[in-house]
C-alpha cells in the first residue's frame, strides 16, 4: 500500500538545500505503483511534481501539492557484437549507472561522469558535458502516461531532444513519468577528448593511449576542481544554459573581447561559455547574503547557508541583466524553477 504523506519537508532531497515542504509526498519503488496512485482520480487533477535527485531545481515556494520521488532502482545490459544495451531504473544515482558502464568497460558515458542527479531525469534536461549530449547515446526510455496509467517506449526521434531540451520539458510536461532509460553504448570506444581541459590533463599524467576509465577519471578530477559538492555547499552545478548566438553576433562580441570562449554549434551558430561572460561581469566569488556564485566557477550559483529560494532567483536575474547589459547575449537558465 502506497504511503502518502502530508507536510512533507524537501530540504533534503534538494541539492541546494532550499528549505521548501510539499502539501503531499509519496516515494515510488516500481513502476506497479505509479498504476496504483493514479487510480485515485484525485492525483490526476493535483499539481505533480516529480523527483529524482533534485539536482536541477530551484523551490522559491512550497509546492502545494504531490511531490512523487522516483526510487525505482535496476541495472541490465545486453550485448551484441560490439553494441552495449544498458537500462536502467529510473530511481539508479546517474553517476553509479555512469561507473557501472566504465567498469565495464562499455564506452559512451564516460564524459558524463559525476554528473549530479537521477536515470529518470537525464532525458528530460538532456544532460551534457564535455562534448557529450545524452542524445548521443540515448537508446529508448519506458513512460508513464498519467492519463492512461499505460506504459510507452519513447525512441530517441520521438523525445525531440534539443540543448538541455525535450518534449518531456515541452509538449509532453506534466503528461508522463519516466521510468527506465535504456543506452546505446559500444565495446569499442571513440572517446571525445578535445572539449574542455580533458585532451591536457590527459597529457599532464602522460597517457597517451586512454580507456573509458582514464576519461572518466579525468572529467571526474576537472569537476571536482571546479564545481563544489552539494553534500557540502548547496548548489545545482550549471545555472545558466550557455547561450546558441549568430555568427555574426559572435563577430561583434569577438571584436571587443578577441579571447571570448566559444565553441562550435549548429551551421551559422557560435555557443558561448556563459561561466566566461559571467566572470566578465565581475561575478565570479560574489557573495550576496547567505547566496553567491562559486569561486573556481561562475556559472554555478550556490548557498551558503540558510539561503532562500528567492534570493538565489534574485542573484540569477542580476546576473542575466549584467550579462546582457556588457555583451546584448540572454542567458537563460538551466535550472527547473519551482515557484
């Protein structure tokens, strides 16, 4: 029998910490109970919210309504020839899956390492680092369909996947629960070095022939140097998308600023580094009240104790207005804001 309680505070299953309650809570161990709560035509019409790791979210208000926390756990792969078939539940820590696979020697995941947060959560955002989109290796993924209480399999065409973008954030918010996702992977690696700093730290410890391992290794180690642990600062790693501008936008920026971080996009498109145009602005390190940005990082905001969720919105909406007031770029952000 499903237990849902009331009152439920959630400054522990969020990353930065934000002290927020949910007017019901309810925590979902197999797919079987998502059938099961939503027999109760109560729910359908009660605002959701679903939760994994709540690595990418932001409470400015308590969330008057059910907040359903995905715990379904499970790691299977098939193999054949070289091809990796790896599914995991939905509720699986995305950095375990990412290990799981590196120990395996399965290569795909490794440029994802220590990336915070949940398997369910990891299509919706479309997840990334270091030259690697979850698109990219992304097989299938089982829903739940909240209307129908059946389960669907998604292809990869069907989830409309674009920069930290799905339908799951668009036409299909609020409609399914994802359940399990299942990975495209290869015994045979082609590795992405050339994004970020892992082609030198690479060199710095003299490999010259590196496995999934060392990869995974190297992005781990750059992260950890830059971007702090929300065990102990609350954060939720990148808080602004970084911004797709022109070419021509990019030219005039370039002009000005020659040494701008940029790297390649879609034809006629330029992506900016948006920690680089935020530095610029002299926010790197701030500190404002019990909140700020972190100091190797200035894409990441944190809180250093007690903040609010309103006051770390207040942080970010300065710092787009400071950003677009020295360069003309909008930032956006990444984080899911729960008002």
């Amino acid at each position: 029998m499903l237990q849902i309680q009331e009152n439920v505070s959630l400054k522990n299953f969020n990353t930065f910490g934000i002290e927020a309650s949910a007017r019901y809570y309810v925590e979902i161990n197999h797919d079987d109970e998502l059938a099961e709560l939503f027999s109760d035509p109560q729910w359908k019409h009660t605002p959701l919210l679903v939760m994994g790791g709540g690595s990418n979210m932001l409470f400015v208000n308590d969330f008057d309504g059910l907040v359903i926390r995905m715990n379904i756990r499970g790691i299977e792969h098939r193999i054949s020839h070289n091809d990796v078939f790896v599914e995991a539940g939905a509720g699986e820590v995305w950095n375990d899956l990412v290990q799981y696979c590196v120990a395996h020697g399965y290569a795909g995941l490794e440029n994802l390492s220590l990336i915070p947060g949940s398997v369910g959560a990891s299509p919706i955002q479309n997840i990334g680092a270091y030259g690697v989109e979850l698109k990219d290796v992304f097989a299938s993924c089982c829903a739940f369909d909240i209307a129908t209480c059946a389960l669907k399999t998604f292809s990869a065409e069907a989830c409309g996947f674009g920069y930290r973008d799905s339908v799951f954030k668009t036409g299909l918010k609020g409609k399914y629960i994802i359940t399990s996702v299942k990975f495209h992977l290869s015994l045979i690696p082609d590795l992405k070095l050339h994004y970020g700093a892992i082609g030198h730290e690479l060199e710095l410890r003299g490999i010259t022939q590196p496995t999934v391992k060392d990869v995974s290794q190297v992005v781990a180690h750059i992260r950890v140097a830059k971007l702090p642990d929300p065990s102990t600062i609350g954060n939720a790693g990148s808080f602004f998308k970084n911004p797709v501008i022109s070419a021509g936008q990019f030219n005039t920026i370039k002009e000005k600023y020659p040494e701008a971080v940029n790297y390649p996009a879609a034809e006629g498109m330029v992506k900016l580094a948006a920690g680089w145009l935020i530095e610029q602005c002299g926010c790197k390190g701030k500190v404002i009240g019990n909140t700020g940005t972190w100091k190797n990082q200035a894409l990441v905001l944190v809180n250093h104790g007690g903040a609010s969720g309103t006051e770390v919105y207040a942080l970010s909406s300065q710092i787009i207005d400071s950003v677009y007031s020295k360069f003309g770029v909008v930032l956006e952000r990444e984080v899911n804001i729960i008002s």
